[in-house]
C-alpha cells in the first residue's frame, strides 16, 4: 500500500480518517515511508512490533510523520 493511498502528508489536525486495515497494508505503507531507508536486524524488529502493536490511527500518523519528514528534508 502506496502512503497516500493509506494517509494525507499533511499536518494531522485530528485523528486520521480510514477504517482497519490489514497489518499487511500497514507495514506496505509504513515501508513506503521508509524506502532507501537502511534497516538493519533491530530496525525490522520493531517495524514489525509496530505493526502489531499500533492501532490503525497511530499508524497512521506515524507514516505521514516520516512522508512529511522526508518532504521537509528534500524541500531543503
């Protein structure tokens, strides 16, 4: 699941809206946000504890919190 079929990259006023989505399609998405990123054996340790952990919302917020990161630093 590509970012911004998952969230909006912009500024969360609210919770994000979007009904429960299958840990599959979070982790897509959550990868998405984290692409030519370098993992290494913890890094995918906690991406899959996030996974599991976080309800859609926070993951939700995670996600567009990295994309709108990664903007801010390309924007540069």
């Amino acid at each position: 699941m590509e970012i911004n079929e998952y969230v909006s990259v912009g500024p969360l006023e609210s919770e994000p809206p979007g009904g429960y989505v299958a840990s599959p399609l979070r982790e897509a998405a959550l990868r998405d946000a984290l692409r030519d990123v370098t993992l290494g054996a913890y890094d995918e340790r906690i991406i899959g504890w996030m996974v599991g952990f976080f309800d859609d919302s926070t993951m939700r917020t995670v996600v567009s919190l990295i994309e709108r990161a990664r903007l801010a630093e390309v924007s540069r």
